[in-house]
C-alpha cells in the first residue's frame, strides 16, 4: 500500500526509531525481539489537510506515542495487535473495525506479531471546521466512540471509503490528486461525524428544514462550478443552513444526496464533451468535469450509461 509515497524502508533499529519519533510524535520504541533482517517499511501520503500512513514490521515491536494535535483512525492487519489509551485500563485489539486515538491523547501500540497497520491522520482544526460546517454551529468538539462501539454497517463503509482511498491515492496522476485529496477528507470526516458519534447516532430529530430558495441556491452552485469539489463548508456557505440540513433535505426534494447530484451534472457534462468534441482523451474529459480519478469516471459512466467513456474520434 502507498508504496508511491514510500519514506523509509530499513532494517536498521536506530533508523526505524527516528522514524517513529520525527513522523509520528512516538517517544519510546521497544524492538527488542527484533532480528538483524527484520525489516521496517513505511508509507506517508501527505496532503493540505490530513495524512495516510501505512506500516509494516516484521518482528515484535511496541511504540509509545505522545498527544498529537491530530485524530488517528487506524486498521491493524496483524493479529496480536492493540492500542491502550493512556488513562483508560481496557486495551484495544486488532479489529476489523479499526481503533480512533483521540488528538491529545497519549497511547501506546503492541504488536506481538510484528506490525501491519493503515492509518488516517486529520487535524483537530480540519475536524473542527468540518463539524461547525456539518452542525451550522459553533461547535468545536465532539466526543466518539471507537469503532467497535458504533453502528457496525457504517464503520464498515468508512473502512471501505479509507482502503478505496488509499488505493486511489497510489494510482492516480498527480493532476487528479488536489481533488481526490479534497473528496476524499470530507467523506472520512462526515464517515466520523454520522457512524462514531453517540450524538449523533442517538438523535431522531430532523434538523431544520431549508427554505427553497436555500436548496435552490445550493443546486445553481452545483451546476454552475460542477468542476470543483464539494464540501460541508461549502454547503453550509452557498446555502447558508447547516450542512446536515442541506443533505438531509436535498434528499427530500432531489431524491439524492448533493453529493450524487454533482455526480450527474458531471456525468452529463463529460457525456456531452465525449459526443461532441473530438480530440479529447477520457483522462482529459474526467479532470475537467471534476471526477477525482479516471477510474471513477470510467466506474460512474459505465453505472450511469451502460457503456465505458469512448471520445467522439475513436467512435466509428
């Protein structure tokens, strides 16, 4: 994984400490029951607002880490593994459903087996800003649970939205990577917000509704800069509500998220583009309407049209 953004790739202990203290705020590093050819290997994918990280050690090791002012969201793929919060006395295990590590928090990670693990590192002030977009508040903080605790068919869909992420991430041109990076954070940061928030889950309440010409508003948007990523800030601005309204209700009335609304405006676009224009590439059709990869726009196009994106000068 993330092997495009490969930082360090050493056997050597005193290299793979530096590694955990200067990239990771780690401040104790037992590899004790390491051998000579146990090698460490490990991947940092940075971007304006958050970061992924992928590891893999051969041998037992055990890092302890200082409070950082970024959320860690972490898959451990090795048995064996887990995390103790400092403060808390339960540990927690490897898990399919992966372990939060609050910003601020210290912690420590044990892996009996050797390491493996996929990570996903946000901001304090990115998830602030995100979630007074989401709640058309001032809130500044909002206390979640760990995975394992909360609605297990969204912990599964934000697993599978970090590991497509990732995936994303190694493949795409460097053109496409400011809007897959954009997308990409706000659909993990909403994943957080809506699955491990006990709030959040608990509430039965419909948030207040729009007016029409707020949702109107939000629509010419969408038509007008289809081309740009989509954010909570950017709903909440345009609309002037609260996000949660905005998808809540456009919902309602569009039968479809903002999100997939944009999505058709593109796909039509970029249908019409391939109809009409000759001399434009897939490749080139896809950056220009917005998709956040060719991949996308090749998996969207052939759901939405039955047919992969062909341009008009290799159509016969």
């Amino acid at each position: 994984m993330l092997a495009s953004y490969r930082l360090i790739e050493t056997s050597d202990v005193n290299e793979i400490e530096a590694a955990w203290i200067e990239n990771s705020r780690g401040r104790n590093v037992d590899m004790s029951e390491a051998r000579p050819d146990s090698e460490f290997v490990a991947s940092l994918a940075r971007f304006d607002d958050g970061a992924l990280t992928h590891c893999r050690y051969d041998a037992p090791i055990a890092v302890s880490f200082e409070a950082a002012d970024y959320t860690r969201l972490i898959y451990q793929m090795r048995q064996g593994s887990a995390v103790l919060l400092e403060g808390e006395t339960s540990e927690i295990a490897s898990s399919r459903a992966g372990c939060l590590i609050p910003a601020g928090r210290r912690w420590r990670g044990r892996h009996a087996a050797g390491l493996e693990d996929l990570a996903v590192r946000i901001p304090v002030k990115t998830l602030q800003r995100k979630l007074s977009a989401y709640l058309g508040s001032g809130r500044q903080a909002l206390d979640l649970l760990q995975p394992s605790a909360a609605d297990p068919r969204g912990a599964e869909e934000l697993r599978s939205t970090i590991f497509e992420v990732t995936a994303g991430m190694e493949n795409v041109g460097d053109q496409f990577l400011p809007n897959l990076a954009v997308t990409s954070l706000d659909e993990i940061s909403l994943g957080l917000f809506t699955c491990f928030s006990r709030e959040m889950l608990a509430a039965e309440q419909k948030p207040a509704a729009p007016s029409t010409v707020q949702l109107g508003r939000v629509e010419q948007y969408l038509v007008a800069y289809y081309t740009e990523p989509l954010t909570l800030e950017t709903l909440a601005e345009i609309s002037g509500v609260s996000a949660r309204s905005v998808i809540w209700y456009f919902r309602v009335r569009y039968g479809c998220t903002p999100r997939q609304y944009l999505e058709r405006v593109r796909l039509q676009m970029a249908h019409l583009q391939l109809r009409i224009f000759s001399g434009n590439s897939v490749e080139c059709v896809a950056l220009q309407c917005g998709f956040p990869s060719v991949a996308a726009f090749r998996c969207s196009y052939v759901q939405q049209f039955g047919v992969p994106p062909i341009p008009r000068y290799c159509i016969n």
